[in-house]
C-alpha cells in the first residue's frame, strides 16, 4: 500500500482526471451537434481541455528531477479558473466582471517574472480564489433561476475552493510549510474538478429534461400550452369549480382564411400571425385564464369563474382588437380576422364537452360570415306535472 501512494499516486491520479475528462469531452461532442447547444458549451469544453494540460503538467513536474523556473500547474490553474468564470457566465448569459478578472488574470499570470515561489503562491491563490468566487456567485443564481442542481453543484465545488485555499495559505504564513500547501492546494483542485464535471454534466441533463417538459406541455411556435399543457393547468381550477359550483367557458378561436396567407405570403408569414394572434389573445385574457394553440390556427380559451355574457364580451373584444390591427409585413398590410365559439357549463367540467360546444358555435360563426362571435346557450328543459297533465 505505501509503494501505490508514494510511487504510482501519480499515474493514479492522471489517469482518473483523464477518464473523467474524456468521459466530458465525448459527451459535449454529441452536445455540439445537437439542435439548440447548451450555453456555454464552448468555453466549458475548453475549461476541460486546459484542465486535462494542467494536471499533465503537475504530473510531468514531479516526475521530473530538472527545475523549473515557471510554475506552470499554477499558471494553468489560474487561467483555467478565469475560464471556468467565463464559461459560467456564458451560461447564465451574465457577462458583467469579465473584462476587469481578465486584466486581473494578465496581471497575475505576469507575476511569475517578477516574484519569489512564496509570494507568487500568494498572488495566484488570491487570483484564483477571486474567480472561483465569481463562478460561485453566478452558478447560486443560476440554480436558483433555473431550479438546476446542477449548476448549485458547481457552485458547492467554488465554495470548496474558496475555503480550502486560504487554509493552504495558513500553512505558508504560519508555518512556512509550502510543502503541506501545495498538497492542500493539490486536493482542493482534484475535488473542485471531479465536482464540476458531475455538475456540469448534471446541468446539462436537467436542463434538457426541462426542455423536453416543456415541448411535451408548450407550444414552440406560440409559447402557449398545447392541449396537454392546458389539462394540467386546469386540473385545481375546475376541482375548485366543482366544489362551488362555479361557472366556467370556453371561447375556440380559429383565424379566418388562413390557408389564403399561407398561400399568398408564405409559411412564414403565416408563422408571424399565429403568433400576432396568440400575443393578442395573452394580452386581452386574465392571469387566471389559460389560452392554448390546439391545432394549426386554432386556439382555445378557458375562463375559470366566468359566466357565458362575460366570455361574450372577452370575445368581441378579441375579435375587434385583432381585426382593427393588420399585421405589416414587408410592407405589405395583411388584414386578419377570427371567428369565435363561446360556451359555458356550471359545476363540474366536462372539458371535452365544453370544448366540442364552444367548436360548434365557432363552426356557426363561420357559416354566418365569419368574423364574428357565435355562443351555444345551455338551459335545462323543465316540464312541469300541471303540463302535462293537460297534455294528457
């Protein structure tokens, strides 16, 4: 056991750092070929790469009985951490302190002509600690914006350093043992590594859970929910309608000739209308209302608590906002209406009624002309016993 430590912790060492970097590595190659990269994949796949020259470097130097002038682990250390801030940065699409850590590293880095080992180690442990802060920083933010653990594991790995670099500089000020530093320092970054690797890849994955989340419940054209998205949305809604009795509609929407736009000006800009329509429709409703694309040019409105006048009235508004706005596109005045379905239930919801009856008053909108609002009214039919008795 003591010849594994002594003799081959070295080749032990490297070995592992190089699996967990190869293991990265492949997996940002079938990142960057993907449709919609991750942010910040470019300046992470160099933060491993200079990572990988580092440790090879350190391992090099201590097998190595020639004296170095230039530290170079520790120049390759500090010039990795400014990436890995970069690279978080990126990431959270924050680019504020870049500049000023990057003169900061020149600086630093410049400092191995001028200083003595001690002081140099110094310089560069403050340097360090400084980027790893910011990347922790940002990373904490990040996690808590994103709901990513991924991102909180990276940061949990800066905050490792940043504690354990000045305990490493105790040793050098207190007991001058740069010796019990280095080995401190040595451990602190082979942790910080393993830990953003794991983090890193974890991000990733979380990040591209949530993106499969979201196609499965979104629209990616409107950004609205799909028909998925809006049962979900509706589920306490219409358990607290049922509970009370409150009243619900449903106003169907479908733009009037759309096929015609297709036709005439292209697919895009039939694009850039669904998405007029759906910003119109977001605009005029309530934050309790949910609005959904369920098909091509179609959309579909749920109005918790709202009784079948007052969903009339949402749709007239609808109906004249959109029509009063044509939409401008390359010049060109492209004139839009819609027509609309509007029907409501009391109590518990049936949705796939609700939505079939609010369709069939859509359907007689457009058979009236279009570009109006049409409603299906249900009453319950009473006979009293005097009726028919007399019938009788």
């Amino acid at each position: 056991m003591e010849q594994i430590f002594t003799e081959n912790w070295a080749t032990m060492h490297l070995g592992l750092i190089f699996s967990l970097t190869l293991a990265q590595m492949l997996v940002v190659y079938v990142l960057s070929d993907s449709y919609s990269p991750p942010q910040g994949l470019g300046l992470f796949t160099v933060y491993f790469m200079t990572a990988l020259i580092g440790w090879i470097a350190l391992t090099l130097q201590q097998g190595s009985d020639a004296y170095l002038s230039i530290d170079v682990p520790s120049v390759t250390a500090m010039i990795n951490s400014y990436i890995l801030f970069a690279a978080a940065g990126q990431r959270a699409g924050i680019s504020r302190g870049r500049v000023v850590f990057g003169v900061v590293c020149v600086l630093a880095t410049l400092s191995i002509f001028f200083l003595p080992q001690e002081q140099m180690l110094f310089v560069h442990s403050a340097a360090v600690g400084l980027f790893i802060a910011g990347t922790g920083i940002i990373c904490t933010l990040r996690s808590i914006q994103a709901r990513n653990v991924g991102d909180a594991i990276i940061a949990y790995a800066s905050l490792l350093t940043v504690v354990g670099l000045p305990v490493a500089m105790y040793f050098v000020a207190v007991d001058n043992d740069i010796t019990l530093a280095q080995t401190v320092i040595f451990g602190v970054y082979s942790w910080s590594y393993a830990l953003v690797t794991i983090g890193f890849l974890a991000s990733v994955l979380i990040e591209y859970q949530q993106h499969l989340s979201h196609l499965a419940t979104e629209d990616p054209l409107t950004r609205l929910l799909n028909r998925r998205g809006m049962e979900d949305a509706l589920k306490i809604s219409f358990a607290h309608a049922s509970r009370g009795g409150h009243q619900t509609a449903a106003i169907v929407g479908d733009i009037d000739h759309f096929k015609k736009v297709n036709d005439n000006f292209g697919h895009d800009t039939g694009d850039q209308v669904i998405r007029f329509v759906a910003n119109c429709l977001q605009q005029l409703c309530r934050a309790s209302d949910v609005v959904a694309r369920t098909g091509g040019e179609e959309f579909l409105l749920v109005l918790p608590e709202t009784d079948l006048d007052s969903a009339r009235i949402l749709a007239e508004r609808i109906r004249t906002t959109i029509g009063d706005h044509p939409l401008q596109v390359d010049g060109q005045r492209i004139a839009i209406t819609i027509s609309l379905g509007v029907a409501c239930h009391d109590g518990e919801i049936d949705l796939d009624q609700l939505i079939q009856e609010a369709d069939q008053a859509m359907y007689l909108a457009k058979q009236g002309g279009r570009n109006q609002v049409a409603s299906v009214v249900n009453k319950p039919v009473r006979i009293s016993s005097t009726a028919v008795r007399e019938q009788a």
